[in-house]
C-alpha cells in the first residue's frame, strides 16, 4: 500500500510532539512489508533518516501558478469561516506568488518552522501539493494536523484518492478555549472533508465530536507510542550537580502547559524542604512571566530555566531529574511522560492529558489541584519505596507502548476506508 503523507516538522528539527509522532508513527508503519510512505515537509534541512520513507521537500518543487488552480482552493475554503478571515487567509497566500506572477514557474521558500505568516506558508504548501499529488502514485492521503489539512484536501479533489487526517491538537487545546476562527474554520474544513478521522487519544476525539459537530463513527482513536531507547541514549550520562532533588518540566512554556502551577507547586513544596530543585526546561511566549512568578514566590534560588532543549539535551535533562512532571491544562497526548519514564524517571502528569488514559504507574493530578501536585512530588523526593516503584514500574509499562502496534491501527483505518 502506497501512502502520501503531508506533515509539518519531521526529527531531527522537531519544535515540538507532532515531529516525534511523525517520525515515531512512519517508522512504525514502515514494519510493515508491503507499506510504502512518501513525506512531504516544508523545508527538509537534508539530514532527515529517510531509511524507512521517501521525503519530498516542498521548496524543492517546481510550481506553475494559474488562477484557476487559485480560485479552486478559494472555492473550496469560502464559507467556513468569516468574510474577514476568508479574505485575509485568501490575500495572505496570493501575496507570496507576487514574484512569479500569474502565470509562471518557481519554487517557493518556506521557514521550516512556526513563523508568524503561518497562514501564508500553508497556502503555499497547499500550491505544492496540488503540484506533487499529480506526479505520484498512491492509494491514500493522510495529512499530520491542521496545517495540511487544506493539502489533503487538494489531493483528494484532484487525485480522487480518499482522505485521512490525523488530530494531534486542536485549536482548543493550544489556547484554553480562546479560538483563532480562521484555525477553527481549516480544522473545520478539513474535519468535514475527510474520509476518516484519527485522533491521538479519546479526550481529543470528544474535542472532535463535541466542539467541530462531526459524526463519531467517522474518527477513530490510535495512542501515540514512543521510540525505543537506542545505544546512544542509553549512553548519555546524568549532568553532575549537588545532592538536591531535581523536579523538572520540560516543554513549551505556553499557557496549554500549564506552567504556572509547576511555579506554585514547587513554591509549596519548599515550604516543606529545600533539598530539591526546579528546572523548567523550554520555551515559549510565558517564559518571562514565569521568571518573574519564580521572583514573585522568592524560589529563584532553587529554580531553574534552561531554555530551549533539543537532541541529547532531552534525554540529559531527563536521567538528571529525580521527578517529571506534566501539568498541562489540555494535553491531546504528550509523550514526553512516556520518555521520561522509559529512562526510569518517577512521572506525575495531569488528568487532562491523553497519556491519562493508556499509563496506569504514573501519578495523576489535576492541573488546578496545586496542593495535589506539591504533595505528590513531595512524596516521591522523600519516601524511597514510592520512588523505586514508580521508576520500576512505569519504565516496563511503556517498554510496552509501541509505535508498530499504533501503526497496526492505522493500517486497519486505512483498509477500513479502501473497503479492503
């Protein structure tokens, strides 16, 4: 089976779980003798593993810009969002083509990242996909998120080939309900215009079901899973530092996150002892309020922010950390607790996170619930027996949650969908 995927970032330059789940998934799905994966990015930076999958680099493509192709895209995203958002989303893409004119050849750049004209960049994605859906043969289309939904869509109307998207987030999730109507209106879209939905855990299913009205028998869950661990980052050696504790966050520093009450646990937990430190390791837009929450509590002493971690630098924030901890507000899935856990790192994680609902040694919480949380990492520093288990435990428990089982699973959809 000949599967053309579209996603967004794509290891070794992951800004954040959806090139882990990418990489993780394709890899998994590639077990299977007879599967056939072509990846299209944005912008590959060339070092890539394409030893399980072929990479189609987007602003590598050669693209022939026409109206009509434009006025087709148009068509099809008119009436499912605003006038407003419609037009600037419509203007925003046709801006960049400026350079080729309205008729003419060229490749288009792309950042390879998250930039702030995102909306423009996936109009431009969504131009090479009409291009490449073209020239290749394959017998379904699945698209990673909402930034290449509108990329699938292309396809399928051109190719007639059905459709599968794959919700790793919503826009509920990113902003605790404070939805951007132009990323509502192409999640929308491309919801409504899929053969098939997969969604990272049931929480974001309900998401699916409840907030974007599409009929449950259309989306189907598959957990994410995590990558066994290699030589390399078995390796890697804990950073060597006091005797201290080490409870450490580590992600984006965003208000989905929920960094503010890791900042108001550690506060109450050194209330009660000062042999522990605190990292909170990433970034993002609330990283100086949390410096200056940290300043606020007078725990600056005993808190740490490392920035932005990527490669080994993970996995040695990680054997050094005595607790990790996931307090996010809405979470579809995070598999940074199952990373932690693997290289045998006691876990507390939030109750609103996807990872919930398949990890039994694992401590949860809800994210508001401070006192919980603060109680929960104290005990894990103080009482041996409780750290030794949940790092025994939890370690064989997600030795056990692999990708080629979650790839199974999206095999089964894509045969559902292919009547097989």
């Amino acid at each position: 089976m000949k599967a053309l995927m579209f996603g967004w970032e794509f290891p070794p330059h992951i800004l954040g779980g959806l090139g882990t789940a990418s990489y993780g998934l394709t890899k998994g799905m590639s077990l299977q003798q007879d599967m056939d994966i072509t990846f299209m990015l944005p912008k590959p930076w060339g070092d890539e593993d394409q030893s399980f999958l072929k990479i189609i680099a987007a602003n590598k493509v050669p693209v022939v810009w026409q109206d009509p192709e434009w006025n087709y895209l148009c068509q099809q995203l008119d009436g499912r969002m605003s006038p407003e958002e419609y037009y600037r989303y419509r203007d925003c893409i046709r801006e960049d083509f400026h350079h080729i004119g309205t008729s003419g050849i060229g490749s288009i750049e792309f950042s390879g990242r998250y930039p702030d004209n995102l909306l423009e960049e996936i109009g431009n994605y969504t131009a090479v996909a009409n291009v490449v859906c073209r020239s290749l043969d394959f017998d379904i289309i699945h698209s990673h998120d909402w930034l290449t939904y509108p990329a699938g869509v292309v396809a399928k109307q051109i190719t007639g080939k059905p459709l599968v998207i794959h919700v790793h987030a919503t826009d509920f999730d990113r902003s605790r309900g404070n939805v951007n109507p132009t990323v509502y209106g192409i999640e929308k879209y491309g919801m409504d215009m899929a053969d098939h939905i997969i969604t990272v855990s049931n929480l974001t299913r309900d998401t699916v079901i409840y907030r974007y009205g599409i009929d449950p028998a259309k989306v189907t869950t598959v957990h994410n899973a995590v990558e066994p661990i290699s030589k390399e980052i078995e390796n890697i050696q804990p950073i060597k530092g006091s005797k201290d504790k080490v409870v450490t966050f580590l992600g984006r520093i965003t208000m989905q996150k929920g960094p503010e009450y890791f900042v108001e646990a550690a506060y109450r937990v050194l209330q009660k002892t000062q042999n522990v430190r605190f990292v909170m390791a990433g970034s993002g837009d609330m990283m100086d309020k949390m410096i200056r929450h940290a300043a606020y509590r007078k725990i600056t002493d005993r808190f740490h922010f490392t920035g932005f971690l990527k490669g080994n630098q993970v996995h040695e924030m990680l054997k050094s950390s005595d607790v990790y901890i996931m307090p996010s507000v809405s979470e579809p899935f995070g598999i940074s607790p199952l990373e932690a856990m693997q290289v045998g790192v006691p876990t507390i994680i939030s109750k609103q996170s996807g990872c919930a609902e398949i990890l039994y040694n694992a401590i949860k919480i809800d994210y508001w619930d401070i006192d919980a949380m603060a109680d929960a990492i104290y005990s894990i520093i103080t009482y041996p027996s409780m750290y030794s288990f949940l790092k025994n435990e939890g370690k064989k428990e997600v030795d056990e949650i692999k990708w080629e089982y979650a790839a199974l699973k999206v095999r089964k959809v894509y045969d559902m969908v292919l009547g097989h």
